[in-house]
C-alpha cells in the first residue's frame, strides 16, 4: 500500500438520490471497511442545496458514528463527459499540454466552465489512447459545498466507477470489465493495461430488455487489448439482476463481485453479497488512504492550467539592481540619480516592447512544444512556421484544425533518365481549416498563400461557410508547401 498521510478515509459515492458511504481505515495488512452507510436525501433537500444537504449529512454521519474528516468524493458517470484521445510518443508534460489544447475543442462550446482531466499515460516511445474526461465546474463546487456544509475535508474528487475498476483490476488483471448496478442507472468501466479505457453511462436495469440491449452494444464496443475471447466482466449489483441471465445475454462470462475481494476486511453482514452496494465507496476510501492511483482527480487534474509565477526572471534581477543602486547612491547621490533616470528609461522601453516580447515567448513555448517530434529535416516545423507567419494576429481569425502529411512521390519512368528533384521529393500537402471574422478576411488569407509562391503552390480554396454567429465564417483550403532546400552537410 503506498504511503498516505491519512489513517482514516471516508469514500462517498454521490448518486441523485443518495450518498453511498464508506469508512475505511489502515489496519494491518488490510484496510478495514466495516462503517458502510447510505444517506437518502431527505425530502426538503436535494443537490440543488447543497449546503442544506451538507448540514442534515453530517448528522447522518454523527448518528452513524463515522469519524473520519477526509473524504474522497465519486461523482456518478452520467455528470461525465468522455472521449477517447491518441496521444503521440511524448513525455507527460508534453502529453498534458498537447491535451490541454485539444479538451475545449473537443467538447460543444455549449458547455461552459469545464473541467478537465484524463485517465492512463503517455509514452516517449509509443502513441497511446487515453480518456479525456470533463465535468461541469458546477458539480465540483456543489462536492466541495456539501462536504464543507458536513465538516469535511475533500481531498479529491473522481469518477465513482472508474475507482472501482482500478481497484477491481488490481485483484482480477490489468484488463477488468467492470459493471455497477444501482436502481437509479448503472456504469460501465474497462481497464487496458492497468489504466481506465472506457466509462459509460447506462439505463437503469428496470425494464431488464431494454437495459440488456444497451448493455450488449455497449459491451460489443469494448477494446479487445490483446484479450482472448472469454473475457469476464465483473458485476457489483445493488438492484437485484440475476447475473446468469445477465452473462446468456452478452455472452461473456459474468462474475459477481464481493468486498473481501477488493482486499479489505469488512463485516460479515457485508460478505456474501451484502455489501456490493457499497463497493464504489470502499474503492474511494481505499484510493485515499494510498491504496491505489485514482485514474483521475479533478482537484489536482493533470490538466490544470500551470500557475503562473508571482516573481518573473527580471523582477528579480530588476531588484537587485535596484538595491545595488540604492548602495552606490550611499556613496555617491548624484550617481543614484543618473541611475534611476537610465532605469526609468528602460522600464518605459521594456513596457513598450513587451507585447512584442510576449508575442515571442509564445512562439518559442509552440516551437518547443513540436522540438521533439522533429529529427534533422525539420519541414513540418518550417511548414507551421510559415502558416503562423501568413495567419494575421488580429485575435478573430484562426486555425480550428490543421493537417500536414507527405506529398506522394513522383512515379517515375524507368526509361526516362530525369529523376524528380530533392526539393520535389520533401513536399507536404497542408490541409487548413479555420475561422475569420468574415468572409473577406477569409479570402485575404487564402491570397497571402497564394502570393507566397516561394513556399506555398496549388492553393485549392473550398470556398467559405457562415458559422450563425454574425458575419464569421468558416473556410478550408488545401497546398502544397515547398521546403527550403536542405544545405549539404
């Protein structure tokens, strides 16, 4: 079990119309799991409240005898937004920031006030899939709300289902189906080597037909993963299915999970069966206290903006020139004078300059973001080095997707003795997709492209579209673009 500061975690699975508790603390060997709880709304509250919610739980909690003052919060899968994503061989840092561009492009611009993480790793070596997954902002503030309303401590906030895959997983192998049953809706995960590949949302299993038929497209949709095919999918049923029928249905072998299973010691009124109602919040509590790796945690969301630093290089340095010239004017008045004057002078340069110095600390983090993914012919760098430089910086027209590929060779006849030149044979084909305030800025762009003939040839515009939202349009158009000619080593 990995280290963890807390002795005591409480894991509370929220649903619509309850709160699924669980108390487990560090015993041994095994964390133990014998204050298990659900707390049902009380009729003059609801999650719209959830300060009102929050005060009438702690009582429950009181009553119950449960005393841990950390929690971690489960949101159910149906508050989620999930989409796979291919993340290019890169490190972590890279992987996030290569995310973080894409997450609100990704969803409809609809929903405002996202927050983001995702769910598996990246290797420098290989692309891989992870899972983007968002929540609204508001259902953060009502977990944080409710726990403060019942003198709690949120130390992390997640996806109920996708705790109880990984936990699952530990104990049954790196590619566990896992299926939770509830009245209210069930949840379906899948690990791929260790890390969450799918989450989904499914009707609740009353009518039994309709909920089956779900669940079968939703099962057939799963990644194999180097699988054979009697995979086995592991069922934590609190609203009574029977899993025989269940495992004729999808054909796929169906196990029923059990609390002890998850490597905790529990009540016996929770064996058997008893407490699988429980086991999201036994899988959060266990998360907090170190026992695993929460696949996601939009309070320390790895896709988090990076805070900014409160003291830049040059407030620093501008300091300690400063002091300096506060001790040379101890010496000398007239000295200190001349010195601030210069220093006046070159902080009203600085401020004039400094659009132009940001606007280049911009670039130089896009250049060092794409270094890696370049060897000694850097084209594909030089090709989006030109399109930033033809694109104007007027904040209303930009790109929306971009693709640069190889341009096929030339066939050429044996018989003919001329070979198609180098510069010929390291040609990309662009694909540009954007947005413009209107259409004649649309055609302004295509026609900087077209009178670059130095770097860009066979300009095809697609034409324009109105996007609905005043006088902005989409466009596309598609080039060739002609590299520099590598010099001789």
């Amino acid at each position: 079990m990995k280290a963890s500061k807390y002795n005591k975690v409480l894991g509370l699975a929220i649903g619509e119309k309850s709160i699924v508790v669980a108390e487990v603390a560090s015993a041994g060997d095994k964390p133990d799991a014998k204050r298990l709880g659900e707390f049902a709304y009380p009729a003059n509250s609801s999650l719209t409240e959830p300060a009102a919610l929050g005060k009438a739980f702690g009582e429950f909690l009181r009553e119950q005898k449960i005393t841990a003052k950390a929690a971690v919060v489960g949101l159910p899968a149906k508050w989620l937004l999930v989409k796979t994503k291919e993340v290019p061989p890169a490190d972590s840092s890279v992987a996030a920031d290569l995310l973080r561009l894409q997450a609100e492009g990704d969803f409809s611009s609809e929903l405002k006030d996202l927050v983001f993480d995702y769910a598996g790793e990246s290797d420098p070596a290989a692309a891989r899939n992870v899972l983007l997954i968002a929540t609204p902002q508001k259902y953060i503030d009502l977990a944080k709300q409710l726990c403060e309303a019942a003198n709690l401590e949120a130390i992390a906030i997640t996806s109920s289902s996708a705790a109880l895959g990984t936990v699952t997983g530990q104990a049954s192998g790196d590619n566990a189906v896992v299926l939770t049953l509830a009245a209210a809706g069930a949840e379906l995960t899948a690990q791929s080597g260790g890390h969450t590949s799918t989450l989904r949302h499914l009707r609740a299993p009353s009518p039994e037909p309709l909920f089956l038929s779900e669940l079968r497209r939703a099962v057939s949709t799963l990644p194999i993963n180097g699988s054979n095919g009697n995979r086995e999918i592991i069922v934590w049923d609190g609203a009574g299915l029977q899993t025989t029928s269940l495992g004729e249905s999808i054909g796929m072998r169906v196990k029923s999970g059990d609390l002890p299973s998850l490597g905790v010691s529990t009540t016996d009124a929770a064996r058997n069966g008893g407490g699988r109602k429980y086991a999201a919040a036994v899988a959060l509590g266990m998360a907090g206290l170190g026992g695993c790796t929460l696949p996601i945690d939009f309070l320390h969301s790895r896709l988090a903006t990076p805070k900014k630093r409160l003291v830049a290089p040059w407030m620093i340095w501008t300091t300690v020139g400063v002091i300096a010239s506060i001790a040379t004017g101890i010496l000398a008045y007239t000295s200190l004078q001349k010195d601030q004057q210069k220093l006046d002078e070159l902080t009203a340069t600085y401020k004039l300059k400094e659009p132009e110095i940001k606007a280049a600390e911009a670039f130089v983090a896009k250049v060092s973001f794409a270094q890696g993914w370049h060897g000694g012919d850097p084209r594909y760098l030089a090709c989006m080095n030109e399109i930033t430089r033809l694109v104007p910086e007027d904040g209303q027209t930009y790109c929306t997707s971009l693709n640069v590929r190889e341009k096929e060779p030339v066939k050429v006849d044996p018989k003919n003795s001329a070979a198609p030149k180098p510069a010929e044979t390291r040609q990309l084909i662009v694909s540009f997709f954007a947005k413009a305030p209107n259409q004649a800025a649309a055609l302004q762009l295509k026609d900087a492209f077209q009178k670059d003939k130095s770097r860009f040839t066979d300009v095809h515009f697609n034409g324009t579209q109105n996007t609905g939202k005043g006088n902005e349009v989409t466009f596309s158009f598609t080039c060739t673009y002609v590299p520099a000619e590598r010099p001789v080593p």
